[in-house]
C-alpha cells in the first residue's frame, strides 16, 4: 500500500516553495523572477548531496513530507510520489520533467550534512517561463529542525498565492509531533517501508514502533505501523493475512482516534473492513472519509473503484479509477485498476487496451497479465489469452508449466489448455491449490458443479478473491444457480 505522509520539514518547504514573494528564513535567499500562481507542481526527490547514506531517509523524508503536505491544498494539483520518484537520480533538466508532467511549476532541492548540521536547499521553477520563482537555503541542526514549524506556518498564512480554507490553514500550520527523535525515526521508517521489500518492510514496521515509543501520540507512526502490516497483505512481514489485518486495523484505528483527517489511515482501516470484516458499509464510510479528507489522494480513489467493482457498482467504479489516474497517472496500480474495472463493467476492449497500456509501463506484474489473459478469453481470443498466461507463469518462475500449457494448447486447443492447468494444479497439496483460480477454470470449461464446489473452499479459506466473484465475467452463467445466491448472501453483498 502507498502512502504520502506529511512530516515537519514538508511544513517549511511548503511555507517557502509556495510563496510569492521571496521570505528569508534564515540566511539566503535568491530572490524571485515573477509573481504568479502555481496550481500544479511536482516535487522531484531532493538531491542526498555527497551521498551520505544516513542522510538519504533525510533527502527522501523532506520530498515525500512536502508532497504530502502540498496534497492537502485542494486547488493545487499535486504530482504524487510514485510519479515524481521515477525521476530520482535522472539529471534530467527539470523544465523538461515539468512539461512531462503537465505541471505549472517544479520543486527541486538538495540536502548537504555538515557535521551535525543539514543544509537543505530548494528552489520553485516556473516551467512556462523557465524561470526560478523562489530559492531558499536553510541550515539547522536535525534535533531543531521541528522548531521551524511555527514561522513557516505563519510565513504559509502569509505568503500563500493560492487562497487557503480555514481547515487548509490548520492542516498547514499542524504539528504532528513535539519529539523530533519520534519525527527522525518516523521518517527512518518510511524511508524503509517504501522499498517494498521484506527486509524494508520489516526494518520500516521497527523504526514506526520506536517513533510510538518516543510519543504515543503520534498519529502519523501509528499509521505506519497499519501500512506495514497492511502492505502485501502481511506477506513482507511473513505473515498470512489472516494474521495481518487486524494488527493493520488496530494501528489504524488508534491512528484515527488521535486525528480523524488522516487520509491514510482512514483508507487503510477501510481496506480492513472490506477484505477482512467483509463489512462492506464500514467499509465505504471508511473511503468516503478517507476523500473528504483528502480529495487528492489517490490510493483512496483507486482502492474505493476496486470496492465499487466488486459491489456490482461498475460506472461509479470507472469514475473513481478515471479520478485516480488524473491524480496518479503513471501509477501501474492504478492504470491496472482502470483496466480491471472496465473488464468487469463488460467493457472488455477498453479494458485490453489500457491492460496492454500497464503492461507496456511494467511488464513485470503478473496481475496484468492474468486480467489480460481473462480479458482476451472472454473475447474468445484463445491464443492471445494462452500467450498472457504463458508469461505469467514464466514470471512466476514456472517456465516448463508454461512450455507444457503451451503444446496442449496446440494439441487440444483452449479446452485442452484449461484441462491441462488445471491438472497440474490439482495434483498439489491442498494449501498450494489456487482455489479461486481452479473456480474460474471450471467456470470457463462449462463445469458449474466443479466451479461452484472451489467456490465453496473459496469462501471457507476466507481469502480476498471471494469478494471479486460477484464481478467475475467468468461466473456470469452461474448467476442463476440457487448455490451462486447462498455464496453472495454469505458473503453479505448487498442486494
């Protein structure tokens, strides 16, 4: 799961990037070369000058802290982290990124240690103009870096070109925490968690539980903690999701009872009561807050069309994942969103074409080429259909499984494909049997007896999957079947 979190440098970079007229804060400043409105920009990740690598959590703490702090101003498009980190280390000239982007304007900046002192530079480009609006440069030592945040709030109210809400102002202007050692190690641990890997994952959920240590207020480290269980669903931490979700809820929930604006949070509690209460109106309250909060965070946007999806909501599901990727739009996980709703809406070209659309931004994800494979056999494209799912399983490690689909295919066409598969799959233990899968291939072979018994352990097994069975095209001739009905009524789908 994706995060943009606000942290306390993000409040001063904010205060300075979107001012418009030059503020000296401490010892430089460059001056401004025009007064204007900025209503889109994009963060670049600031630069770890002489590459310290104690001083890259720093670097990327401040870039993803300002993005997340610039998100909350509604009438400013912001460019979200999983964009704006694609550029990270690319000496690119940032006018170009900035046209790239379709943004207005363009941040970049720099972090240098001295000792025990950070010099943090940033400037604020004008891309149409090519111009710098502003440049500042301070320097503080780490322990003082939160002391900054009541003159940059005040500098915020003061300067700000875009006119802020009251609520806006607030936002701007808050303290998440009074500990900087707490506010050191929360950032530590997002640096971490944001690697994505098990080691990160799990490196990041121990410096989050620290920053709790430090200050069992901070609402911010509270919901990182609910991030890491919640990320993979437990899988970095080695855990089921069974195991994970409701330490993910738990955080959440005290993250929430210590500031409900947490957008984040809210998302994550929603994904909670979604895929593992399967209590689907705490659910959507839960994404309804998360939007209100903020609008212009798009993991919200993305996970509640996936919710939408699966409740048989399919033209408000398109329109969130439309939302999101105006947001987020070279998010992989986001375009996959689009692509997955459209094929559940029936739309099935307009889903292969953005499915084809993902795989071309990351080839690597073996989702897009499972929902691509689905899509083109609902086409009845038997070879385009085979081929996606060769990859996946080549991807997954499994090339002699791909090689033997590959000649039955050949030899018994798509029928014998399916029959093939799913031989292999049952001659497993019962824990490596993709029951879901195994549902969908019967379903696909006409077997509604089959489909509907793997159903069953489906349901018992309690995973994710079941919730996607209402929206499964493959499932579409067993709607009718009175044991179809029992399983949504179980699964508490609303009528």
């Amino acid at each position: 799961m994706k995060r943009l979190w606000m942290g306390m440098i993000g409040l001063a970079a904010v205060g300075l990037l979107l001012m418009a007229a030059g503020y000296g804060f401490y010892h430089h400043n460059t001056g401004s070369a025009g007064r204007g409105l900025i209503d889109s920009v994009a963060v670049l990740p600031f630069a770890n000058v002489g590459g310290d690598p104690d001083t890259e959590y720093l670097s990327d703490g401040i870039t993803e802290s300002l993005i997340n702090t610039l998100s909350h101003v509604s009438k400013l498009r912001v460019v979200p982290r999983s964009t704006v980190f694609r550029y990270k280390g690319q000496n690119s000239p940032p006018e170009k990124i900035g046209r790239e982007l379709n943004v207005r304007g363009v941040v970049t900046g720099r972090v240098t240690r001295r000792g025990d002192t950070f010099v943090i530079g940033a400037e604020l480009i004008d891309v149409s103009r090519e111009s710098q609006l502003w440049g500042d440069q301070y320097s503080e030592k780490l322990a003082a870096i939160l002391g900054m945040q009541e003159e940059i709030s005040k500098a915020i109210s003061d300067n700000l070109r875009i006119q802020l809400s009251g609520q806006e102002q607030e936002r701007l202007a808050k303290r998440d925490t009074e500990n900087g050692e707490a506010y050191q190690l929360y950032l530590r641990g997002r640096y971490y968690w944001n690697k994505r890997t098990n080691e990160g994952v799990k490196k990041g959920l121990e410096y989050f539980q620290q920053a709790v240590d430090k200050d069992p207020g901070y609402a911010l480290a509270y919901a990182g903690v609910a991030d890491s269980y919640a990320v993979g669903d437990g899988s970095y931490l080695g855990l089921t999701s069974q195991e994970a979700r409701p330490k993910a809820k738990a955080a959440a929930m005290k993250a929430l009872e210590i500031d409900s604006s947490l957008a984040e949070a809210h998302t994550t509690l929603a994904d909670t009561y979604q895929y593992y209460d399967w209590d689907f109106p705490k659910a959507e309250e839960e994404y309804r807050k998360a939007i209100a909060a903020n609008p212009n965070y798009p993991t919200a946007h993305q996970w509640y069309s996936e919710f939408l999806t699966e409740m048989g909501r399919n033209e408000e599901a398109i329109s969130e994942a439309k939302r999101a990727m105006e947001l987020d739009p070279l998010s992989v996980a986001i375009n996959f969103q689009m692509g997955d709703a459209a094929f559940r809406a029936g739309r099935v070209d307009e889903a292969i074409e953005q499915l084809k659309k993902a795989v071309q931004m990351d080839p690597n994800v073996l989702a897009l080429h499972w929902t691509l494979a689905q899509a083109y056999a609902q086409k009845k494209m038997y070879s385009e259909s085979v081929a996606e799912s060769e990859i996946g399983m080549k991807l997954r490690g499994d090339g002699a499984r791909a090689t033997a689909l590959e000649e039955a295919y050949k030899s018994s066409g798509y029928q014998g494909f399916l029959r093939a598969s799913l031989e292999r799959d049952l001659r497993g233990g019962p824990e490596e049997r993709p029951a879901y899968g195994i549902a969908i291939r019967y379903a696909r072979m006409g077997n509604k007896d089959e489909a509907l018994k793997w159903l069953e352990k489906t349901y018992a097994q309690h995973t994710g999957n079941m919730l996607f069975v209402k929206s499964e095209p493959a499932f579409n001739s067993l709607h009718s079947d009175p044991r179809f009905q029992s399983l949504l009524r179980r699964v508490k789908f609303p009528e």
